[in-house]
C-alpha cells in the first residue's frame, strides 16, 4: 500500500473567503507526464539540455510515463543511489473527494539511468509531494499567472534553480486529460504536470544535484504560496 497523504486544502467559498479541510489518501496511480513546454522553443531548449546530460530526444510529446503510486512522499528526506539524482519542480494534480486538486511536488530522477531510459529513471527515485492543496477550480481559469519556482542547497547557499509561471507549460487539464481522458476517475490518481529549464550556476552548469531543493507555486492574486523542501540522503552504490 502507499503512503497515507496528508493534504491541508484550501477552498474558496462563493463569497470570497477561504477554508481549509484536512484531507488524507493513498496515491492509487501516478503518471509523469514529460516534455510538456508549450512553445516549440521552450521544448527544444528542455531537450537540449537533458541531451546535454546524455538524455535522448523523446520520440513524441507530451509523453505519459508511468510510475509507481508508491514513489510519492511527503518525509522530509528521500535516499537515493550514488550521487547522480535531482529534483524539479512540478504542479502536481491530484483526485480526491470528487474533484481535482493542485500541489507543487519534484519529479526527482536519476540522471544517470535516464541516459538510456527515461522511462527507468522515473521509478528509481521518490516523488516528493507538498502537505498543502489548492482546490483546482478555484485556480484554473488564470492558471498562466501561477508561478512555479524551486531553489537549490549549493556550496552552503540557497540559489534560484528554477523560476517561471505555468504560462510556459501546456494547460494543465490538457495534460491531465491526456493520460486520465474517462468519465470516470479512480480516487487518488495523480498526474505530475512538467517542468521548467534549470537556471546555470556560475560555472554554467544547469541540470544538477543538490543536497536540499525548495519547490514553490506562488498565486499572486491572492499572494498565497504552497512551499515544500526536502532533503536528499545519498546511498553508496556497491558493486
């Protein structure tokens, strides 16, 4: 069985004020969806930068990988093996109670597994899930105007690692639509919706592991944030 989830939810009442209900899950599927940049640019900039690390070219996109429900976590550490994982930041939806909601969560990978298979390397690592939600309907209609950041532990400081707005990944119900297209929604299916490109250190490398990563969705409408860190335990890798 997976990990039991548990969400604080926010919901916008029809007069304009708030509430938060607690809610708690087991993840019943979980679809990676990759390659989701909305512009051709963007799309070629993300491959070419993945291609940079050894990553081959997708033979289509988006792409719906899928992963093991049992990936996602809410501890405050994940252990991956070696040295060769990283994390970035996603807005994550999810079905429970009858609707879809929306958290920020990191498609944490393995570099180096995903040299030879994209598909492998997205069930090597844990998925880590913020403990907020905003109910989705509530958000949707400006959804462009979300933004989606993660930051990084490098060499003792926290640095942008990544920084946008959902304007530069495809609709999310697009995506969403795309690997769950029934009438009918199984409770605690979750779609990890794609990324941003990684912002070059100073030594101008962009896609890189990190010790501790910070993700981030930002409504500045209503200057609300949803905020989640985590923090990577490396495993020695014996052969």
């Amino acid at each position: 069985m997976s990990e039991l989830l548990k969400f604080s939810c926010h919901c916008v009442s029809p007069d304009g004020s708030g509430s938060i209900q607690p809610m708690s899950l087991c993840a019943s599927r979980l679809v990676i969806a990759g390659w989701t940049g909305r512009d051709a640019a963007a799309i070629a900039h993300h491959i070419h930068e993945l291609e940079a690390v050894g990553v081959p070219a997708p033979s289509t996109v988006p792409l719906y990988y899928r992963a093991s429900a049992l990936l996602l976590t809410q501890e405050a550490t994940i252990e991956a093996l070696g040295d060769a994982s990283s994390g970035e930041a996603e807005p994550v939806l999810f079905f429970a109670g009858g609707e879809w909601w929306l958290t920020v969560g990191s498609d944490h990978t393995d570099r180096k597994v995903e040299t030879y298979s994209v598909a492998v390397s997205k069930q090597m690592c844990p998925k880590p899930v913020a403990t907020q939600a905003w109910r989705w309907s509530d958000v949707s209609a400006y959804q462009d105007e979300l933004q989606l950041a993660s930051r990084i532990l490098e060499d003792g400081r926290w640095v942008d690692y990544q920084r946008g707005t959902f304007a530069s990944i495809r609709p999310l119900a697009s995506l969403r639509n795309g690997c769950y297209p029934g009438a009918v929604i199984d409770e605690g299916s979750f779609v990890s919706c794609g990324t941003l490109g990684a912002i070059k250190n100073a030594a101008g490398e962009g896609i890189r592991a990190a010790s501790q990563m910070e993700l981030e969705i930002r409504d500045p409408r209503t200057g609300r944030s949803i905020v989640h860190r985590y923090a990577v335990r490396t495993l020695p890798v014996i052969a």
